[in-house]
C-alpha cells in the first residue's frame, strides 16, 4: 500500500466505528465489518480480489469493494459511514483484518486479494 495511514476506534452517535485517517481525509467504518467480512470470507473458502474503489466509482463484481457495499451484505449496503468518503473499504480494512490475524492479504503492485486465516 503506498499511502500511509492509521486506524482507531471512536464513538459516533454512542456506536464504536473504526475511524482511518489518511493524510487529511477522515473515513469512517461500521465496526461490524470486520466480523462480518470474516464470516463471508469462511463462507466464500478461497481468495477474493479486494477491488478498491472511491465512492463514486463502481466496485468490479465479487470483490471485498462490491461486498462492502452491495444490499446483500449484512448491513444492506455500506460499511463506510461519512457519505461520499464511503468506498475505499478493500484497501483499508483487509490490511486491519490482516493485522488482527483474521486474514492473509497479498501485497502485489495491482489486483491484490484476501483469504480468511
């Protein structure tokens, strides 16, 4: 990952968050991310591609981006809090989960990927 950045939990609206600081910009996560990814990632059984994107770009199908953000998942939709900072969720929280020992991620040039641990 080229940029660097850090993470923390805060509270907002009395609900912790995982709160990523890059440079200036603040984004904000549901909490329940990381345990819900976790859960998909044991169910999908292999890697999966991480797809990155920022809000306002689609998220390539069947990646950590796409999940992060489709009806489908359980929360229905995003994981990203702050409207229009919303996307990004497959370039920084795969790293978290990697970090906690949930997940191997890769650290290729392009088109990285995740599995559960």
């Amino acid at each position: 990952m080229s940029s660097e950045y850090t993470m923390h939990v805060d509270q907002k609206e009395g609900k912790d968050i995982l709160v990523c600081t890059v440079g200036k910009t603040v984004l904000h996560y549901n909490m329940d991310c990381l345990i819900d990814l976790h859960k998909m990632l044991l169910a999908h059984g292999d890697w999966m591609e991480l797809g990155s994107a920022d809000e306002q770009k689609p998220a390539k199908e069947g990646t950590v981006e796409a999940w992060g953000r489709s009806e489908n998942n359980p929360v229905g939709g995003w994981y990203g809090l702050k409207k229009g900072f919303r996307g990004r969720f497959g370039m920084y929280i795969p790293p978290l989960m990697e970090a906690l020992g949930l997940a191997e991620v890769t650290h290729d040039a392009k088109g990285n990927k995740m599995r559960v641990k």
